[in-house]
C-alpha cells in the first residue's frame, strides 16, 4: 500500500491565458493530495483530526517541481504520492502528477519537505502519533535481505 494516488480534474481557473495549468497549481494539487491521502488513511476527519485535535500542522519547508508536459482544462491529473524521507520532525514527499488517458503522460515531479510543527506553540517536534503514521503508510517497503 506504499504510493497513494488521487485523480484530481483540471478546472477552469487552474488554467492560464496559455490554456494550460498555471505552474503554482502544481503545488495545491499536491496538497489537495495529502488532504485525500489523510482521508483514505487516517480516517474521514483525518487531516482535521491532527490539525484541531492533535494541535499538528505540517508546513512547507522546501518545495520544488520539474514541469515536463502540459495539462489543460478538462483533463484529469492524476497524483501519486510516495514518502522519500522521514525524518525526526519532518517528512518529504515525492509527487508524480500525470496525465490520466489512454496513454500516462508524466506532466510533473515535485518535492515538498513539510515539518511537524505545535500549532500552539509554532514549533517543530517530534513526528508522534497518527500523523507520523498515516505518513509511514507511504514508504515503500524494504526488500528482504538475504
């Protein structure tokens, strides 16, 4: 169960003048996909959950993406999320978003480092608890070794 994927539709406004998707909405595609991905894994309150109950938010820290083909509106991204590294108070996040049709075009790669951070206190701390979990749940499992 590593990679998580979501299909997310390219709406009008996430196009530019160009008619393809404006280069930031990259970036809110990637975290509409944690907000699912939270859903799927950590429950239906999952996100809200942490944030309002657990008092844990995860800011950007270190953000960037390759643009490799264009998508327009009308078109469905789909979004596939794998964790690259757990740290002690942060994570990063691989993002391939791809174009859905008959043929997957790769449109773009990202990475985005998000701290654990006390939402009372505007600290980092430790990744505990549920986030930490629901996070682990995108690490590819380790082959065996002989």
């Amino acid at each position: 169960m590593p990679a998580f994927r979501c299909e997310l539709p390219v709406r009008f406004d996430d196009v530019d003048f160009a008619g393809i998707v404006y280069y930031p909405r990259f970036f809110h595609y990637f975290h509409l996909a944690l907000e699912e991905m939270f859903r799927a894994r950590g429950g239906e309150r999952g996100y809200i959950e942490v944030i309002e109950d657990e008092r844990i938010g995860f800011p950007a820290v270190r953000a960037e993406c390759d643009y490799r083909a264009p998508l327009k509106f009308g078109d469905v991204a789909e979004v596939e999320m794998t964790l690259e590294h757990m740290g002690e108070k942060s994570a990063r996040i691989r993002y391939e978003v791809s174009r859905k049709g008959i043929e997957r075009i790769v449109c773009a790669v990202g990475k985005v480092t998000c701290a654990f951070v006390d939402l009372d206190k505007f600290r980092a701390v430790k990744a505990e608890g549920k986030a930490r979990e629901v996070f682990l749940s995108l690490a590819a499992p380790h082959p065996a070794t002989v």
